[in-house]
C-alpha cells in the first residue's frame, strides 16, 4: 500500500485517503485509527502521541470521512 517509510493511514490526509480507498477496492469495511500505534512502535516518546487530541479527531472526521455514508471523503 504505502510507499516505502510511510506506516499505512499516516501522512497528508490525500495520503491517508489514497490508504483508506486501497483498503476498501480489498474489501475492508471497518478502519480503527490507533492513535498510541506510533508511540507503541518506538517512532516517538510516549508523551508526543496525539491520544485524545480533539483537533486530530476532527481533522480525520472532516477530511478523510464523510461521517453520514461512512465511506472516505
């Protein structure tokens, strides 16, 4: 999916579109953003993962879903 360096569903949100669309031509119909994967990976400190950052969420819920078809804007 992702070009080489680049964890699937991170990057510019045409990025994660492009992701979320690869996904769902393989027939995948549910999608879980963790947002503790990178600290859990060791690609930053604990302390810098997003969490519960309410502007990452509504960034995801704005750019990449269309939240009443449930389908990537």
């Amino acid at each position: 999916m992702p070009e080489s360096g680049r964890l699937p569903g991170h990057g510019t949100p045409a990025q994660v579109r492009a992701d979320l669309a690869a996904l769902a031509e393989r027939g995948v119909t549910y999608v879980v953003f963790d947002t503790c994967l990178t600290a859990y990976l060791g690609l930053v400190p604990p302390e810098r993962s997003p969490r519960h950052d309410p502007e990452l969420l509504e960034a995801v819920a704005g750019d990449l879903m269309d939240l009443r078809r449930a389908e990537p804007a």
